[in-house]
C-alpha cells in the first residue's frame, strides 16, 4: 500500500509548490514529485556505494531535460524523439548544479547523479525555476550526505514590485529578473540581467528571493524528517595520513609562501615554482614509499598553496602577482583587426584575451527556437569558444561543452538589453578566446562590445565586465575583495562575481559563493568596488572607439524594410512562392516576407543598390493597385486572333484588344506587328467593376488621324427587328432541310493530326 508523503509551500502571491516522495521512481536514493498549478517535475538521484579509485573530487553530473509530450507537442525532426539537450536545459542544469556541488563534503567522491525531467507544463508557470527546489528535495529525502537544503527561485522586479517565480507573462514586462540559489543561511549563486539597474537594487533583490528560498528549504527539512531520512549514509572515500600532511605542510608552507610573496605576474613561473616545491618533496620520500604517497603529498600540498596564497593576500595585501586589490590588469584593445568581418576587435585584460567578430545577416539567417516552452526566431547571438591552447593545454578540441554555452549566454544576457531596437539586421557575435587567465567571460562582454561598435551597431551605450574575488580568514574577520581576479584567485578563493553594466547600471551578473556566512554588507562593497573597476574598463573602450561607425563597412549587406497590407501578402510570395523567387532571381537580393499583426514585413537585402532598388520596384508593381488612366510599361505575354495580353503590372495581365492598338483598322494580330516578349507602353482605359478585369489601349496614347470619325454603333432600339427563324441571316434562304434531304455525313478534315492519311 502506498503511503506517500506531502509538502506544501505557499508563495508570497499565495500560488502553492507541492512536493510529494513515496509514490514514483522508488528504486532511486531520493525521489521527489514537484507540482505547481499544471507544472509537474520528477527529481531522481542515485549515488554510487564507494568512489571510484583514486577519484578525489566530487564526480556530480546534473542533467534536466523538458519531454515534449509534457506541453501536448511533438519533437521536430525526422526521429521525432527527444534528443541531446538544448542550451536551454543546459544552463538550467548549470544552474542547480553550482548550488549543489560546494555542498557535498569535501571527502565525498561517490559517483552521484541528479536527473530532473519536466512530465507536465501549461506554459504559465517557468518550469526552470523549480528545477532547484525539486533536486535539492530529491537528495533530502536520500541517505547522500548533503549540507543542505537549497532552493533556487527567479525574482524579477514588474512594475516596481518584486515577484517571486514569476509567470511567462509577467517575466515580459519585468526589468530585472535573476536566478537566486541559496542554503537556509547563506546566498550560493546568482544570475541574470538587468535594464541597467543600481548596485543597491540589485542587493534588495537578493534579499527578497532569500527570504522566499528560506521558507523552502524549511519545507524540505520537514518532509525530510517525516520520511525518516535525516540519518544519512556511512562513507569513507579518503585513506588519509596525518602525519604525511603535518610534514609536507612543516616542509613545503614557507616555500610556498614566499612563492605567493613574490608578486610576479608570470603565470607560467609561478607555476613551475610551485610545482618545483611539491616535486622536491615527492623526491625526498624513500623510493619504496614515493608511488603510494604521492597522491596524498599533491591533494596535502594543494591545501598548503591554497593557504600561503590566502595568507599573502590577508596578511600582507599581496596577490599572486604583485597587484593591489583594486588594480586591473593592464588592458589593450584594437578594433577592425581582421578584414574580413563586419566587425571585429581583440581585448586583451592581462593574460586574457578575447579575438570577436561580428556578422550581420539577413531575416534567413535568424536561429529558430523550437523548445518545449519556447518556439521562436533570435535575431542576436553570442558564441563563445574556448580551445585548449588558450591555457596551454596539449589537448583536441572536442566540441562546445557546457562551460562553453554558460560562459557565452553570461556575455549574450549583458549585451543584448544595449542591442538597438528594431535593428535590421540578424547578427551573430563570436567570442574566440586565445589565452586565458581569469574572466575570459567578461573579455567576451568587452571584446563584443568594441567589435559591435566597428561594425557600426548603433548600441545603446557600452558595456564592459568585470570578475571579482573573495578571501576570507575562517570566521569571517577579515576578509579581501579582489578586482579583476586571475583563474587561481577564482580556484583558490572564496568567490566568484561577475558584473556587468553601462555608464549608468548592471545588465547582467553572475555569481558563485564557496564559503559560508558571506554577509550583505561584504556583498555590498564588492558591487561599488566593481563598479569602479567596470569604469575604468568603459574608459578605454571609450578610448579605442568613442562611437559606433557612422556607417557599415562596404562588404556588408544593405537592408531596406518595407510594410504592405496583409491581404497582398499572398500575391508577392505568389503560387508556391514563384513569385518571391522570381523576384530574388531577377534583381539579385534576398526577399523574404513575415507577417506581422499590422500587415507584411518585407525585408530587401543585396550587396549593391541597384539590386535592391530592382527588387523594390517589382514588389511595388505588384503591392500598388491599378489606377484608370494611367500609363504603365508592359510586357506582352500570349497573342490571340482578337488581340494580346499584356502584363502591366508585377502578377497583372490586361487585354489590349485589336481595335485598341492603332487608329487604323487592322485586318489580324499579324498587321499589328505585336510578339511576345515585346515591351509596350499601354494606357489601363477600364476596370471591369463586376469582374475586375483590365482593358488596355495603346492608341490612346497616339495622336488621333486628322478628320478621323470614330464609327458608332446603333441602339439596340434603333436595328429594326430581330430576324425570325431559318430567315434570320438569309431571308431568301427557305426553310432549314431536314438530316433526310442531305445525303450521307462527309468526314471532316482533322488538321490537328499531323499524321492523317
């Protein structure tokens, strides 16, 4: 008999969360069921008995995944299945697997992996949102030992008012709108974007979508407790030696220290040095025991470089390379490096270096977005690329990973709130980054930002980026925020905080917190001491490119925009879209055609004018309507015996009829000296109003003979009677013979048989 265990929690708009353990997924360590409204997610997870051998992290893997049968769809392609995970579940996997996996102990290395799937979706609530709450629920109703709970929730700010989770139609109108996850006590992770908002609002946001986080976690440790699950499992995934730790931390700490005092901004000195340090004592042990203790002399040794480096730092207010805690590397930029892009530019902060270019394309080159909850066109992309030699690393290049598409959708969220409204065109940033030493994300930010401007984007205003950094003492004490952190200030630190922004606010953040008790107050000082270094940043971007180009570089495409009404839509894309194509082939510019609630969008692309002009007088041939009297330029299509027809207009044939061509009476079609395929000027002398039919003149445009009389026809009054019978041509002609008096029927002579006998 089933017996399964409820939850509710109650949102401050007074929306419920249940969550319910006992019924699905019971051979799973934890199994959680998440409803909200017609949302329903399942969370799983498993976690290995004993780690792997010589693993000595934690080998978490975090995967969501939206099924299409859960908003009434089917998967697009040819398989029609659910296939590898999008961006989008990718970075709302990213997101719950930042809170999770500093909260695992540090001594816990089992294989352990959370899979979160959507069963159930109506596209009112934001199914992301939950992700969180429902894989940290998951692991509290398990035997895995956690240091939990955590929830995550989106706070965006509509109409000045914070709202927790808001709906698909409430995020629309939000101007500020973060992903906030968080423990009981401590803030773990933040991201999102922003319309330029203030440091301070930035904070109270946070604290709003704590308060609602600790009401969850609450919940979770009471369904926890009524599971019976707060006993969790015995482990030991480390053999360690204490007295091996003691030594290499007597032999190897001041060494090391004097390492990190040193202040040298060689990277790769630096680490030889410490390297060096670590080596010299592996070689001292005995060679019996030198394979057996070397794993435990690097993880022991790890600790000591980590605490030398945070000592230097708190102690003397010296970092790994020499610089005060508010100084930003030396910076250099260059805009339109390569000839070849549209735009381009390469931002150097340090040891990092971003290469950016910027493509600008047409309506066909919009990236179509086919999600569960989402289906839709983006018209601005970032791509973010890291290869291995960027940090020197002997590897191949395997592909976009996770880290890649997280760090790429960073810099997207910070530059697409300055990207010009109704911009014409598609356009697709790449950030390629040619060497790495902390913060190649906000690089990307900066780089994309010079690069846009080369190509002449009108943006709204700049936006630059910068990561900072955290050591703290183990109370929390004394503490040091660091500006422009490298990658091991960011390894060996305490945190993580990315901003970006403008002149005049933050457009995007992103932040990872590694200790805890981090108070609002440290996190205060970290936003008004980015601040400061993002500044100094806009200033020399200022100073490379003070403005965007006054106009596109010669090569790239030229778009013109046009609005027709929507019931002319079919007549310019024509019978299985001949029309458009037709147009596309003749003028040589790209056509495409949308609509939209006020009527066609046509956009016109080529890389000249006279291709773009040549596709806009065709469409306006065919869009503008024929008006009586007036002259066109027309091309004659079929001759018939009793005249041609002529098309005048883009899709519009006109009967220009025998008697309409010349003042003079034609005998046939021949006399009139017409083929088709000639080009003639016609005068448009009718619109049939009951059957919309043309009558076309070219006569009327020639100057009438001297004493020409123009021959009338009689009233149908004035004809005289109509004939009666056999007499109705021929009144001598007698009565019509009856078959009888003919004789036999003579074959007819068939002259469209070209082999008749």
């Amino acid at each position: 008999m089933l017996n399964p265990i409820k939850k509710t929690i109650v949102l401050p708009d007074g929306r419920e969360i249940t969550l319910e353990t006992g019924k699905l997924a019971k051979q799973a360590d934890g199994a959680v069921e998440l409803r909200m409204g017609n949302t329903m997610i399942l969370a799983t997870v498993v976690s290995a008995k004993e780690a792997g051998e010589g693993v000595d992290f934690m080998p978490l893997q975090v995967e969501y995944k939206e099924k299409f049968s859960s908003f009434g769809r089917f998967p697009g392609g040819f398989l029609k299945r659910e296939g590898r995970a999008s961006d989008y579940e990718i970075l709302t996997a990213r997101l719950v697997d930042r809170v999770l996996r500093p909260l695992f102990p540090d001594n816990y290395h089992a294989d352990t992996f959370v899979n979160v799937t959507l069963y159930s979706t109506d596209g009112v609530d934001m199914p992301d949102s939950l992700a969180g709450l429902a894989a940290s629920a998951a692991i509290a109703v398990s035997d895995i030992p956690f240091n939990g709970p955590i929830s995550e929730v989106r706070v965006a700010r509509v109409n000045g008012e914070f709202v927790i989770n808001p709906t698909f139609e409430q995020l629309e109108k939000a101007d500020m709108e973060l992903m906030v996850g968080a423990t009981y006590d401590n803030i773990m992770m933040v991201e999102g974007e922003m319309d330029e908002v203030s440091e301070a609002d930035l904070l109270a946001a946070l604290k709003a979508a704590h308060e609602a986080i600790k009401v969850q976690c609450k919940a979770q440790l009471e369904l926890a407790e009524a599971a019976g699950t707060t006993v969790k499992r015995e482990y030991c995934h480390e053999v360690n030696d204490e007295a091996l730790r003691a030594d290499v931390h007597a032999k190897c700490y001041d060494k090391a220290y004097a390492i990190a005092k040193t202040g040298s901004a060689d990277k790769h000195w630096r680490m030889e040095s410490f390297d060096a340090i670590c080596n010299e004592y592996i070689e001292s042990l005995p060679e019996e025991e030198r394979d057996e203790k070397t794993p435990l002399v690097k993880r022991y040794y790890h600790d000591v470089e980590k605490e030398a480096m945070r000592r230097c730092v708190l102690d003397e207010g010296i970092r790994l390379d020499g610089r005060k805690t508010t100084e930003i590397r030396p910076i250099w930029a260059e805009v339109d490096y390569i000839p070849g892009p549209h735009g381009s530019a390469v931002f150097t902060r340090g040891e990092t270096q971003s290469l950016s270019t910027v493509t600008l394309g047409t309506k066909l080159d919009e990236k179509i977005v086919d999600e569960v909850t989402n289906q839709g066109r983006e018209r601005f992309l970032l791509h973010y690329n890291f290869p291995p030699f960027s940090t020197g690393e002997a590897k191949p290049v395997r592909g976009v990973g996770r880290r890649e598409i997280g760090h790429g959708n960073l810099a997207h969220r910070a530059l697409k709130r300055m990207f010009p409204d109704n911009f014409p065109y598609v356009c697709r940033i790449v950030s390629d980054i040619l060497e790495s030493n902390g913060s190649s994300s906000m690089a990307t930010v900066c780089a994309g930002t010079l690069a846009l401007l080369d190509a002449g984007v009108q943006m709204k205003k700049p936006v630059s980026g910068i990561a900072m950094g955290l050591i703290t003492d183990s109370d929390n004490s004394k503490y040091a925020i660091l500006s422009d952190i490298l990658g091991d200030e960011d390894h060996l630190g305490d945190m993580d905080f990315k901003v970006t922004g403008t002149v005049d606010g933050i457009t995007a953040t992103q932040m990872d917190i590694k200790c805890d008790g981090l108070s609002y107050e440290i996190l205060e000082r970290a936003l008004n001491q980015a601040r400061e270094g993002r500044l100094h940043i806009l200033n020399i971007i200022n100073q490379t490119i003070p403005a965007p180009r006054e106009d596109y570089k010669p090569h790239v495409p030229r778009i013109v925009t046009m609005l027709i009404p929507k019931e002319l839509i079919g007549a310019v894309i024509g019978p299985g879209g001949k029309v458009i194509q037709g147009i596309q082939e003749e003028s040589g510019a790209t056509v495409s055609i949308d609509e939209i609630e006020d009527g066609g969008y046509i956009e016109v692309a080529a890389s000249n004018k006279a291709s773009i002009d040549k596709a806009l007088d065709m469409i306006n041939a065919i869009v503008a309507l024929p008006e009586e009297g007036k002259v066109y330029k027309g091309k004659v299509r079929s001759i018939l015996d009793f005249g041609a027809f002529v098309e005048f207009m883009q899709g519009r044939d006109g009967l220009l009829h025998i008697s309409e061509i010349s003042w003079d009476r034609l005998p046939d079609m021949e006399a009139s000296g017409l083929k088709e395929g000639d080009e003639v000027e016609v005068k448009l002398i009718e619109i049939d109003k009951k059957t919309g039919k043309y009558r076309l003149s070219m006569r009327a445009l020639q100057p009438k003979p001297e004493g020409y009389v123009e021959r009338e026809r009689a009233p149908r009054g004035e004809r005289g009677p109509r004939r009666e019978g056999g007499d109705r041509r021929n009144n001598d002609r007698g009565p019509r013979r009856d078959r009888g008096d003919r004789g036999p029927r003579q074959p007819r002579e068939n002259h469209n048989n070209d082999n008749q006998e």
